[in-house]
C-alpha cells in the first residue's frame, strides 16, 4: 500500500506549497496598503525641487526662491503641527525686494495658482524703499520677519484689517500688543510710487493696496500661514521653523508633493 500513498503525500505538498505562496502575496499586498493609508499626507517625498515655484515662474515675477523654498517648509511644519485652520493659502511678503515691486504673493495651495501679486508696505523704521532692519519690539515701528497665523477681521483706525499671530518667540510673537495687523491704506499705490519712487511705511503693519483689502484679507483670513521674508541671516539661524532649512536645500527635499 506505501508506493499508492506517495502520489497522495505529493498532491498534499504540492497544495502546501500553493497556499504558502498565495498567503504570503495576500500579505505583502495588505501590509503595502495599509502602509499607505498610515502615511501622513504631509510627509515630504524625494520629487524635483520646487515643481510650483517653477510652474508659477516665480522667478519672472521676482519672488526670492530661497524666500519660497523658507515659506514651504514652515507651511508644511505649521500644517502638521494643526495650527492652520485654512490651509488652502500661502501668502508670502518678499521684503528682499523693494516696496516699489509687488511683492505680495499668495497661492492657493489646492489648485496650485497665483491669485494675488501686489503691493505690500514694511515698518517706518525698518528702512525707506528697502527693509534692512527688523525688530519684535513694542514701539520700534519697524516689520517683523517670520511666520504668521491669520486671525480674525475686524474695523478699526485703519478700515477692515485682519489680526496677525506671530508663531516665532523672540522674533514676533508680540505681533499682537505691537498690534500689528494687516490693513489697508492710500498709501501702498502706484500713484504713490510715481511720486516717491516706493509706497507709504507703516508702524510695522504689512498694510496692502486699499482696493484690494477686502478681496485678500476675506481670502487668507481664519487660520492661514503667512510668511514675512527679508535678507536677514540672523533671522534665518534663529527660526526654529527653519533650523533645517539650509539641510533641506541641500538635498531638494522640499517638494510641492506634499499640498493637500
């Protein structure tokens, strides 16, 4: 009877070795999705650098690419953490140019757009057509680099202005008893530039055009980053936003992969 039983103790083998193989590709394949369900959206991945700097051709528009390359990384930190509420907008503020460029710049993070380009004014103190000087000191008059929350609208001295809530200690987080805030004002205007060759000063408010005050400030408002950008070296070795920042350029591991 033993030679019968071999082909059956094959048969058996063979149906092992079948389902052994079937399990463990059933396997992999759960493991790899689940994998990927777990993995936070906002986590960076290895992709060609700067893809919506270049799509946007920011560089025609003058916007600094290390000013957007800053501005990516501490919205990408800001929107992981869960401080921004409205994470659909990046504004940045590029005070490595002069106040007679726009250089306002926000985008709509879903659709990857530019939908505002303007004008936008630095502190009194911080420098005439150039801001060179930066301060988080009450009564300085002069602009604040860093990150910022947008907060709540309201009507004050300055018309509908919109609250500003430094995220950086030591560098702007007295944005609020500074109330520093954005606003609108005559001042920030071609007409202006025409006549002084740069627009108005603040006492450190990024104040905007006063045509377009109530479009922007109705589009960022409510929990969005904003991004005050200025050619400071100080500033950047102090960020703790940006403490990887040179690392990360090194290495182009700031994509725009990581837009929800």
């Amino acid at each position: 009877m033993q030679p019968k039983a071999k082909p059956f103790i094959f048969l058996l083998a063979l149906i092992g070795c079948v389902t052994v193989v079937w399990g463990t590709t059933a396997f992999t394949g759960t493991s790899k999705s689940v994998t990927k369900a777990v993995t936070p959206v906002a986590d960076p991945k290895p992709a060609s650098k700067t893809i919506l700097y270049d799509s946007l051709r920011l560089d025609t528009l003058k916007l600094s690419r290390e000013a957007f390359l800053c501005a990516m990384q501490g919205y990408s930190s800001l929107q992981q953490s869960g401080e921004l509420r409205n994470s659909r907008y990046l504004t940045i503020a590029d005070f490595s140019l002069p106040s007679s460029q726009k250089r306002l710049f926000i985008i709509d993070m879903k659709t990857g757009k530019l939908i505002y380009n303007t004008y936008v004014s630095h502190g009194r103190n911080s420098g005439t057509d150039m801001a060179t000087h930066f301060s988080n000191r009450p009564e300085s008059n002069q602009s604040s680099l860093g990150f910022y929350v947008t907060g709540d609208t309201y009507r004050g001295s300055n018309g509908y202005s919109m609250k500003l809530t430094g995220m950086e200690e030591g560098i702007n987080d007295n944005a609020f008893i500074r109330n520093i805030v954005m606003h609108g004002s005559a001042y920030v205007s071609e007409k202006v530039i025409a006549m002084k060759g740069y627009v108005g000063r603040s006492l450190g408010c990024p104040a905007i055009p006063a045509v377009l005050t109530k479009a922007i400030i109705n589009t960022i408002k409510n929990g969005s980053c904003m991004f005050i950008y200025g050619n400071d070296q100080r500033y950047l070795a102090q960020s703790r936003i940006l403490m990887q920042m040179r690392t990360l350029m090194a290495t182009d591991s700031i994509t725009t992969d990581t837009i929800s």
